[in-house]
DNA sequence: GAGAGTGATATGCCT
DNA sequence: TATCACTCTC
C-alpha cells in the first residue's frame, strides 16, 4: 500500500483515494494521467473495497487498454486476463458474444471493420438501385454512424427532407442486410450492447450490480452513445471514475463530444472535481507556450499546467521560404541534435495532414537519415489478410455476403460478373445469402460456384479438430492464395504478411488462452462452466467467463482481426526520427519537437473554419502538438509551399501570434522573400538588418509592371487586416491583386484604389 | 482478367 | 501533383 501510494502528488493521491463516487479528473497533458488511473484500480482492489471482477475499465485503444493492465500487474500480484479492462468495442463484443441470443444475434456474428461497412453499404446501393452519384457510399456510411452513435436507429431518425428521408430509408435497409448477413459494424456493437442492457433488466441489473467501479480514460473522446453506454453499465449505484483533458479533445469530427464532460459532472459528480495540473514532461517555456495557446479558447473547464523542471530552453521558430527549405533546415537542425548525443528516435517531426509528409520524406530519405512515418496501411488491412481473413470468415458464418464475394473469384477460379449475378438474382429472389443461393444457380456458373463452396466445406471440415494456426497455414495454401502471389511480381511481401498471420494467429492462441484443446464450438456442459447467475428467476451466463468458455478460437481470431487492426509495419531496431501527424502523437511525448506547417489554412486547416467550434478544436490540436514535447521545442513555417500540384502562399499561423513572446526565440538567419514563386536561394541576413528595399525596388522594375507590388509579398488592409499578395492580373492603375488574408478569406483589390501597406514579416 | 486509361479528389483516423 | 477507384479495351 505504501508503495501504491508513495510517490504521489497530492492531488493525484487524492484523486487515487477517492471515496467510492462519481467523479470527474481534469488531466493535464503529461500529468500522470495513466498512473493515476491504474493507481486508483490497484489501490481499490487492495483495500478490499472491490474485487477486480467488480472494475469496468475503458479506454478507447487497445494499446492503451494493454498499457493499462500491464501496469496493473505490475502493482498487484493478480491475473489481469479475465478483468474488464478493454475498449468499449472490445468489451461491447464481449458481452455480445456471452449474450448473443438475447442480443438477436447469430453465435458466429462477425464485425465489419470501416472498410468492410463501406463495401457493404456500396453492395447495398447498387442492389437497391440508388443512383450513388446522389447518394454517395461514403454520405451514407456517415450518416448511418452519425446516428447510431446518436443512440438512434432508422426510425428515430428524423427527417426533414426527401434527401434525409432517403438516407433513413437506406439506415433501414443496410441494417436488413447486416442481420441477414449476421454481421455488425463498430458503431453497432456499442449500440447491440446499449439495446440488449436497455431492454434485459434482469441482465442490466446483473451487470450493474456487479460494475461497482466504473474507469474511463480519455472522456473528453467519448461520443453520445459511449456517454450513454457507461451510464448504462454504471447503473444508479456505480462510480464513474473519469479522466480526461478537455483541452486535448481533437476527435470531434468524428463524433466525440466534450460537452460530455461538462454533462457528466452536472449529472454525477457536482463539485467532485480534482485537477492534475502539475506537469511531469515538459520545461517551462514550453508549458508557457501551451498555457498562453489554450487561453485564446473560451469553452474551457479551466485548467492551467505548472512544471517544477525550470524554464528551460526557448521555443525556436523558424521561417523559411518554401516547404523544401523547411525540410532542409529540419534535417540540418535535427543533425547537429543527434551529432550532440540525441538518439534519433528523440526526435518527432509533426505536420497537421498527411500531405505534408512526403517532402520531410524525401529530403530525410535524400539525406540518408533513418525515419519513421506513423500511420498508413495496418496490418489486418492489407489486401491479402483482408482475404485469407474472408476465408476464414466463411468457413465460420457463410452468410457473409462480403467475405464471400471478395474470395469467390481470388484467386481467380472463372466465376466472372454474369455468373455472380445470377447468383445475386437468386438469393434476392429467396432471401437467403449467396452462398445459401449457389444451389439454385445451374449450368457452367453453377458448377464453378459449386466447386467454390465445397472448396470452403472442405477446408471447414478438414481443419475442424486443427490448432488455430493450423487452420489458418491450411487456408492460406488450400485457398490458392500463397500460389496466386508465388505468380506475381510483388507477390513475394504478401506471401510473407500471409506467413505473419500463421504467426498472429498462434501469438492469439497462446495470449488469449485459447489451448489447443479448446472445443471448437460449445456444448452445454461448456456453457454451463461458463457461470450461471440466477437473478430473478432469469438464467444468466456471466460473460465472466473467458472468451475460451463462450466462443471458438477461430470466431475469437476473426473478433481480433477486426477490431485490432494490428501494427503498422515499422521496421523495429533501427533508431530512425519519428514522423507522424499531430493526431497520432496525442498521448506520445519525445524529447524534441518540430511542428512544421505553421501557416493560416493549413494549421488551423482551412476547413476547419467550416466547422462549428472548427477553431477551437484546431487550438486543441495544437495544444496537444506544443505538449508532446520534453526539452526543446521548433516551430516553422514557410512563405511557400506546394500542395495539389499548385504553389501556395501562405500567411504565418495565428497561433504563432497567440504564443507568449518571452517563451520565444526567432531564429536568424531570417530569409528573404521570394517573388513570383521564383525558388531564389535564400541568402542569410542577420534576423534584424534593414528591410528588404532592395527586393522591391527590383520587383518594381522587373517583374510586376510597375504596380509597386510583388507576389508573394505580405502586405496589410485597413479592413481585411494582414495578408499575402497571392497572384497580381494588369498592369498599371489597372493592376489587381489576389490576396489571401487568411481567415478574411481571399480579395480581389484594385491596388491603384485600395490602402494596401507593406509589411515585414515579424 | 490484366492492364491501360479516365476522372475525381485531396484534414484528422481509433474501433 | 499524385493517388486511387473505377471503366474500358484487348
């Protein structure tokens, strides 16, 4: 217990001793967040106040639900496999799986991973005839998870319009296919749960009873339906513990809501609110810089970090005159750190969109010096998992239709458009899956289909009484997969990512306790071992019971697969800098820090400023980049920049002007400014020399008809205020001038008339 | 059924 | 600009 506890501050000690109520932790960036969520379970458990069968804990990342019963582990000597520590998906799929039944779902139900639900949807629609130029796949995919995570099914939907009517109609009908199919999407599983427990009292109350302790991290991410989920799970008497950092809240777009915090301490926990603000990662300055950042937005909890680690270093900007330049001086700047001592992996460039990846990569690449990217293809989603999963997911539940026509003719085995619509015509006809239908179609179409379907019986009943990784190394050769790419020119990769899944599923088997002996599918005596509770004269299997007891390895692999999307391929063991964007370094630190791309438009991201809040949320994001960092801070930007093929230019970001100047250090040598886009090589002048007179005299004269002005020159307006000469049409008093003044927008001024002003940057 | 050609489309991305 | 999904052609 001393050792729990030692080592806290006060308020995370307060915070980990709470009494057994509702209450909300505002958790700064770097304040010891996990700790004291992990802390709090371990100390909980100790001091008997609950046993760990009676802690819920959530989070939205399997890595963090990991992270966090590694930890616990390593506090208590208890066995953390069987406790709810999971992520609401991995958790909703738990108690669907022990309660399948009750949920109206078959026992082999499957989950639509994103990509799957897209193809679904895009099936659907042509099956329906919808002209999919007015009802795009990728609308109806949003709309159709924008309201379950409402809580709201198609016919609660309410609709305004033919258009909304239209796409309720077709929220109807996809949600027809995914039961016919037996599958469910992510946003299902949440709603599947939320819909059982509603309707089940005698199984929510079980629940409730049992979930004394309710943990969630990362709150402010929560969406309507998660809000409701854990409300649900909590019941009346549970206490909702819940950490999370208003300020980091960068998931809006799709769906998080952090009025949710805001409505959780009304509703649970009033005045039962502690904040960690005390900083345990980043120096001084660096925290100035976030703290002055995030008081430019006004829909705050309040909050404020403090760090006892100094001042430390200034944070460094740097303007540069294109994005190549930019990336050069990076690379500079980054080689002096390492030739200093710093490893590599120290070092995090971070960019707001993808986009701006590919010229840090090519000039680091150029340079020789090993990197990173973050994000990009996962492991579960390469295109021939994707199908030796398909195989495996027929042999386990033949009606899905999606995994039966990504395989029926991959490899290719002659069953082409006009057979498949045949195919399609007859289970339409009967209202049964493809596969149920392949007995109805005759003929060269039939017994090609055939063929196909006793190609997967065969493999079902060969692989029957074999290990999981058996059974997936037979797939992979019975399916013709590891042929067909032996056939291909960069079949040599897949075949190898087809050997990992081998491994992926043997690494399951042991790690989940799914022993070779394990029944393939459950008999009574099975379920019955699984933990019978009787409430109310109701029978109920406990989904206590480890996954083993309720379902078949290979139906629990196939869970995983979805819900996990596994690893990006990074190659491991090399020390290389770390490339990724703001988002996907929320809850990372490093030592040091470049957040590059600080310009109006593409940080705060011009579209954002479509959006409600849009700005705010931007603030966040580049709170969350600023607090990533430990010891040392750089910030750039630059006058130019190439994107979709067209040269842009760009003002400094606001958010530079909203940083305290003493935290700041402006980095010379300044560049001059370029004009006409011309890649003029910057020449260094000391950061405080005389203004650029001699640029627009040569200007004036060369290149821009005697109007006085150049492209690309900065210039300030009475009314639109600061912008950037972006494109001058004619010459003479006739000259006019595109101008981008950022977040006025873009002006077309006739620049005999309008009181334009020179400007220097800074 | 593979490859070329076309056109639209381009924040962020976990489950 | 470059990528991707999709259609067209042999």
């Amino acid at each position: 217990m001393q050792n729990l506890l030692a080592n806290l501050n006060p308020e995370q000690l307060a915070a980990v001793t709470l009494p057994a109520q509702s209450a909300l932790i505002l958790a700064g960036a770097g304040s010891g967040k996990t700790r004291v969520l992990t802390t709090r379970i371990a100390w909980l458990i100790q001091t008997g106040q609950v046993s760990p069968a009676g802690i819920l804990a959530v989070t939205f990342t399997n890595k963090a639900a990991k992270e966090m019963a590694a930890r616990l582990s390593a506090m208590l000597p208890i066995n953390t496999g069987g406790m709810w520590i999971g992520t609401f998906h991995g958790l909703s799929n738990r108690l669907l799986r022990t309660h399948w039944r009750d949920a109206g779902l078959p026992q082999t139900f499957q989950i639509l991973d994103s990509q799957d639900q897209l193809s679904a949807i895009k099936r659907l629609l042509k099956a329906a005839n919808v002209d999919d130029e007015k009802y795009p796949a990728r609308n109806l995919a949003y709309f159709i998870n924008s309201a379950k995570e409402q809580g709201l099914r198609a016919q609660d939907v309410e609709a305004f319009d033919d258009y909304n009517r239209k796409m309720a109609e077709l929220y109807a009908l996809y949600d027809e296919q995914c039961q016919r199919e037996g599958v469910v999407d992510f946003a299902e599983l949440l709603l599947r749960t939320y819909e059982l427990l509603s309707r089940n009292q005698p199984l929510r109350e079980h629940y409730q009873s049992r979930f004394r302790h309710v943990l969630v991290d990362e709150f402010q991410d929560t969406n309507d339906l998660q809000y409701k989920w854990l409300k649900l799970l909590a019941g009346p008497r549970g206490a909702v513990f819940a950490v999370g950092d208003d300020d980091q809240s960068i998931y809006a777009f799709r769906g998080a809501n952090v009025g949710n915090m805001a409505a959780f301490e009304q509703e649970f926990c009033k005045g039962n609110l502690i904040k960690l603000e005390h900083n345990y990662r980043s120096h001084g300055h660096i925290l100035d810089a976030a703290n002055t950042l995030i008081a430019h937005n006004s829909k705050r909890l309040g909050k404020n970090l403090h760090t006892d680690a100094g001042h430390g270093e200034p944070v460094r900007i740097y303007e540069a005159s294109s994005d190549l330049q930019e990336a050069q001086w990076i690379i500079e700047e980054a080689k002096s750190l390492v030739a200093e001592g710093a490893a590599r992996s120290d070092i995090a460039i971070l960019y707001r969109s993808n986009a701006q990846s590919r010229v840090l990569e090519h000039a680091l690449f150029s340079a020789g010096i090993p990197y990173r990217v973050y994000g990009g293809l996962r492991f579960f989603e390469r295109a021939e998992i994707k199908h030796a999963i398909a195989y495996l997911q027929l042999m386990d539940n033949p009606h899905n239709d999606s995994a039966f026509l990504r395989v029926v003719n991959f490899p290719t085995r002659g069953i082409g458009a006009r057979s498949l619509e045949q195919l399609q015509d007859a289970a339409r006809q009967y209202g049964i899956s493809l596969y149920a239908a392949v007995p109805y179609i005759t003929g060269k179409a039939g017994t090609s289909l055939g063929s196909f379907v006793k190609l997967i019986e065969g493999m079902r009943f060969e692989t029957q009484q074999l290990p999981l990784q058996e059974m997936v190394e037979v797939v992979i050769d019975k399916s013709g997969l590891i042929a067909h790419y032996r056939n291909e020119k960069e079949g040599a990769d897949r075949i190898e990512n087809l050997e990992q899944l081998v491994s992926a599923a043997s690494l399951f088997v042991n790690e989940e306790g799914f022993g070779n002996d394990a029944p393939a599918l459950l008999g009574p005596r099975a379920r019955a071992q699984a933990g019978v509770v009787i409430a109310e004269g109701v029978e109920i299997v406990d989904a206590d019971a480890p996954l083993p007891t309720v379902m078949s390895p290979l139906s629990a692999f196939l869970s995983h697969a979805s819900l996990e999307s596994g690893d990006n391929q990074a190659e491991a063991g090399e020390d290389a800098m770390q490339l990724m964007t703001v988002h996907s370094a929320k809850g990372l630190e490093f030592s040091m820090v470049f957040i590059t791309g600080l310009e109006e438009g593409l940080f705060p991201h011009e579209n954002s400023a479509k959006e409600d809040g849009g700005l705010e949320e931007e603030r966040r994001l580049m709170y969350v980049a600023i607090t990533r960092a430990m010891r040392r801070l750089y910030l750039s930007f630059s006058q130019t920049r190439m994107l979709h093929g067209q040269t842009r230019y760009n003002m400094k970001s606001r958010f530079l002007d909203e940083l305290p100047e003493h935290a700041l250090k402006w980095l010379a040598p300044k560049v001059q400014h370029h004009w006409f886009g011309n890649q003029r090589s910057q020449h260094a002048s000391a950061w405080d020399d005389a203004p650029e007179t001699g640029v627009n005299t040569i200007a004036q004269s060369l290149v821009n008809k005697g109007s006085g002005w150049r492209i690309g020159e900065n210039v300030s307006h009475a009314k639109f205020g600061e912008g950037v000469i972006v494109n001058i049409e004619g010459s003479g008093n006739n000259a006019r001038a595109h101008i981008n003044f950022g977040r006025q927008g873009m002006k077309l001024l006739d620049l005999s008339v309008a009181k334009l002003e020179k400007l220097h940057t800074a």
